[in-house]
C-alpha cells in the first residue's frame, strides 16, 4: 500500500484517472481566488499509484505523523457529476468528528474549507453540518 507524500499544503488527491481535463478543470476551479481574494493553499497529488483507492485504502495510506487535518479527494463522482463535487474526508479524531468523516463541496468552496481547517478556525463538522440537501457544501 503506497503511503501518501507530505506536503507542504493541504492535499488535494487524485483517485479517478479517467478524465485528465476534468480532472485539470476541478483544479483549476479550486484555485481560483475567492470573490473577496481567498486563495486555497492546496498540493496537488496526481500519481497513478493512488487509482481507484477506496476510503479504507486512503486511511491506511495516512502516514502515522501526518501533519493535515483532512484530504481532498477527486473521485469518480468529482469526475463525472456535472458540479465536480469532491470529497473532504476528515483526518483528526476530534472535536465531534472522527476520522474517516466525509461531505463533498463544490470545488468553488474549497478556499474556504482550505483556509478554516488548516488554521483551526473551524471544525470538521461545522462544515459537515452546512451541507445541503444532496450532501453537498456550496458555502455559508
């Protein structure tokens, strides 16, 4: 089982190889700076090693001294769902939430996830509860 790398920002991690522009239009999506001029600080993981890891595999994948909080994952319904929902899967035992958590989010919202989580300003959950209807975060 491939261990995933460290990274110097919060990871965003490739599962779905099917579609390389779909897969370079969510990131590029995800980039883009908020309307008031957020940026998300995010590492992109593209290594066919990970293809296809299933949420079990992903954990075991965790090394032991990770330094992130939670994942980004561009998986096969990011892929083909027209919104390019991906999923945030939470990393930390903590704070009402456990590790293996999961919701998906608009990638337009990723700056926001991305910036409150990796300073702690807010929690896994408070994200996770503001999902709608279809289980997707499309921002407060």
């Amino acid at each position: 089982m491939p261990q995933l790398p460290t990274t110097n920002a919060s990871p965003v991690l490739r599962i779905d190889f099917s579609n390389d522009a779909t897969w370079e239009a969510i990131c590029d999506e995800m980039q883009q700076p908020s309307s008031e001029g957020s940026e998300a600080r995010i590492e992109l993981i593209d290594d066919r090693k990970f293809d296809g890891l299933s949420k079990q595999q992903l954990l075991s994948a965790v090394p032991k001294d990770y330094p992130h909080t939670f994942i980004i994952v561009v998986d096969r319904k990011a892929i083909v769902d027209k919104e390019h929902p991906v999923l945030i899967v939470n990393l930390y035992d903590g704070l009402g939430s456990e590790v293996g958590a999961e919701f998906r989010s608009l990638p337009s919202e990723i700056h926001a996830i991305e910036n409150n989580l990796s300073i702690a300003n807010m929690d896994f959950v408070e994200f996770a509860g503001a999902v709608d209807a279809n289980g997707i975060y499309r921002g407060f």
